[in-house]
C-alpha cells in the first residue's frame, strides 16, 4: 500500500514563484524573538559583542540548515517537508512520525503561539474592550488568514507578500534613522561587569550555547517553502534559492537589529528586559520611533501567523495522498481547503486550552529533533534510489556535506542544552512520539482491513 503511495508525485500546479517563497521564509522566521531576545541573553553573557557573537552563531546554523533543505528540496521537489523526505529516504514510519508533530505541534502550536504573541503586542488587556474575552483577537487572526488561504489562495499570497513588504520597510526606517544618530546618541559597548570570564572558559561556553539555543528558536522557519513545494514553479531551483535568499536577508537583518537594540542604551536598562526593542527605540527617536518598532512586531506576528496556515496543511494533504491520514484531505479540488480549515482548527483550539508560552521549550526541542534527523538524512546512503529522480540521487557537494554536518551537530547539541536547561521537554516529546505510535497502528491496522 505504501510503495504505491509514495512512489506516485503529487502534481505541480505551479501557483507560487521565487518572491512568495523568499516572502514565506522571511514570514516564517521573523516573529516576535527577534524583539524580546537579547534581553536576556545580555543577562547571560554580560556583554554586547558576546550576544552579537550568539546572534552570529544562530545566524550560521540557519544558513546552514539552508543549504541542506536546499539540497533535499532538490532531491524530492514535492510538497510535504520532512514528513515527504524521511518517508521516502528512510521509511514510511519515521516519515509519519515527522508529520505526525508537524500536525500537532509544529504547526498548530506555533501558529497558536504567534498569534497569541500578536494579541499580547497589538491588543494587550489594558486597551482591549472589557466585553471582548482574552484569545479572541488571536482566534480572530487565525480565522481570518485560514478561510484566506482555503479559498482566496492567490489573494492572500499577495496580501501576505504586501504585508512582509510593509514589515520591511518598517524595520529598514527603523535602521535608517538609528543610523542618522550614529554622531549624535551615546553607543553603550561597555560590559555589564568590568571584567568578564574567558570566552572559552566551560562555563561561559555552556552560557553561551543556552544563548544560541533560545536565539536560534527566532531562526526558526528557514526551510519554510518546502512545504509547498508542488506549487511552485521549477522547485528544484526555485526552493532552494528562496531558502538562501530568504534566511540570508534574514541573517543580515537580525545582526544590524541587535547591534542597535544591545548598544542604544546601558545594558543594565534591558537586561532580562522582554521590551529591550522597545526600549532603544524610545532611547533612540522617542515615541514615534517605538511605535514603528511596535507596528514590525505587530506585523511580524501578523505574517508568521499567515505564513504556517499556509504551508503547515501541504503536509496533511501529502499524508493523505500516501494513505497514513483520512482520505478526504488527499489531493484535490477541496483538500487544501479542507487541510487549511482543519491546521486553523487545532490552532484556535490550543488558543484557548493551553497556556502555550510554557511550551515553547517543548516546541524548539520536539521540532528540532525532527529537522535533525532530517538533513541527517544527507550524510547517509540513499536507502531507495528508485524513489527520487536518477540526477538528484548523486552524491551532495562537500560544501553541502560540511553545511549538512554542522547543522546536525550543531542542533544536537542545542537539544542537549534545551533539555538542560528543563528536562520535563524530553517527557513532552516522548509522550508526543508514543501517540504517534498508537495513531500509526491504528492507521496501518484500518488499512489493512481494507479491501
């Protein structure tokens, strides 16, 4: 049953080019934590250039993890993300397992996540009207961006496309006038205490991997246009440079950000300050400059809220298609819809049970063992030939061996700190990979009881 699922590619209906994808990786990665980090990570490593260094770090991984999805999207230019890679390059089971958090977690708590964060920034409780119940404006994105993506497809592309436009212009003008202060504004580089332990020291290179591993959580989202890829023109070449592109643009934004958000003030103004955007842009311009900065945070949600209801449901359906979920969201006429309609429903559901901030540790670990294991999957023999093209399944560049490396080196790491740092993430992920167990058998077992 399986063998002719997942030999059989789903068509490309060539709907999205090269501007939406590098638009939906820039949506995917550009949330709230380039806003609210380095606060705190200044409270770890006590100086500006260090949390630099960090954001450097988390950038270098990125592009990495970049190269590599670039490489997979090569190999396999089809919708379904590493549901579709580790199904086909390793087996079935790890596959579903992979879409399996995709569906419950990755997706679903993320985008509730976001759009939470986007009520918290955009509609706090002291302005929001007392008849209106906490979650409603989340619930309301979330609505509004999945029947947008059901049924206006090509429409909400271009709004969400116009709207990352707006959110760039927004943290450029905020660039573009911290610069004209650059001979006027008292630059703070000076370290919180006068002396600073060794670089290399083991403790602060055990501070400085906590660092990179919540910096790297605002790098998530780079290998965002893999999930659509059926609909892309020429996905071969279209996802990977959209994936460079996008997390490069990305990179360079996030470096100049910080440089202004850790040097604009004293450090002991932001440090473990949540607002430490907030507060340099007030330092730097005043009031009308803090409301730019807010109008990107707001708009940063915004998009990344847009940006995972679109892609997140391409891996229900491409489940569907290879028989591991309910047929009626296998490809069609009315499956994206219906994909689209079910990702907004878990969304809006875990709004409203779940305090999803708390998660969030849970999140990065789970999703990132997940993509691990993924580009892992380069550094190995291909176990089915037959299952991709004849030219992708030649061996990968040294470079992108290297890059392949790193990353999963890099991201085991990360884990290992992420579990450190609250070990109760490992029973989370755990529990969330046992469900997929049961939920695999029954499938399987249904499956077999068919004619």
């Amino acid at each position: 049953m399986y063998s002719e699922f997942m030999n059989t590619p789903a068509p490309n209906t060539a709907r999205f080019g090269l501007t939406t994808m590098t638009c939906v990786v820039i949506a995917g990665m550009i949330g709230s934590g380039i806003f609210t980090t380095s606060g705190f990570a200044l409270a770890d490593l006590q100086s500006p250039g260090r949390v630099l260094l960090a954001w450097c770090i988390g950038g270098l991984i990125a592009l990495c993890g970049a190269v590599a999805y670039g490489e997979l999207a090569r190999r396999l230019p089809q919708s379904g993300g590493e549901y579709l890679y580790l199904s086909k390059l390793v087996h079935p089971f790890v596959g579903f397992q992979a879409g399996w958090i995709s569906l419950t977690v990755g997706f679903s708590g993320s985008i509730a996540l976001v759009a939470l964060t986007f009520e918290e920034y955009v509609v706090p409780a002291e302005i929001r009207a007392s008849w209106l119940p906490a979650g409603s404006p989340a619930i309301a994105v979330i609505a509004i961006f999945g029947f947008g993506h059901a049924f206006l497809v090509s429409l909400f592309a271009s709004l969400q496309n116009a709207i990352v436009g707006i959110k760039l212009i927004a943290l450029v003008s905020f660039l573009i006038s911290a610069a004209s202060k650059i001979p006027t504004h008292a630059w703070h580089w000076e370290p919180v205490a006068e002396t600073l332990p060794p670089l290399f020291a083991w403790p602060t290179l055990l501070t400085m991997s906590t660092s990179v591993m919540f910096i790297s959580l605002s790098y998530a989202g780079f290998n965002s246009s893999i999930y659509v890829a059926a609909e892309v023109s020429h996905p071969d070449r279209t996802i990977p440079r959209s994936l460079m592109l996008g997390t490069a643009l990305v990179t360079v934004l996030y470096l100049l950000l910080n440089l202004v958000f850790v040097t604009a003030t004293p450090a002991t103004k932001i440090l473990g300050n949540p607002r430490v955007a907030s507060i340099a842009a007030e330092a730097i311009g005043g009031p009308s400059l803090e409301l730019l900065i807010r109008t990107a945070i707001g708009l940063g949600t915004l998009t990344s809220v847009a940006g995972m209801i679109m892609v997140g449901p391409r891996v229900i359906s491409r489940m569907a298609d290879d028989g591991v979920f309910f047929t009626a969201f296998r490809t069609g006429p009315n499956s994206i819809p219906r994909s689209v309609l079910l990702q907004a429903s878990l969304a809006a559901t875990l709004v409203l049970v779940s305090n999803l901030h708390d998660l969030l540790g849970f999140l990065g670990s789970t999703l990132s063992l997940s993509s691990a294991i993924t580009v892992a999957t380069l550094l190995i023999p291909v176990r089915n030939k037959a299952s991709i093209d004849t030219t992708a399944a030649r061996r990968p560049s040294l470079i992108t061996l290297a890059a392949a490396l790193f990353y999963v080196l890099s991201t085991v790491v990360l884990i290992a700190m992420m579990l450190r740092h609250d070990w109760h993430d490992l029973i989370r992920t755990a529990t969330t990979l046992c469900v997929g167990v049961v939920v695999w058998l029954l499938i399987t077992a249904f499956s077999a009881k068919k004619p």
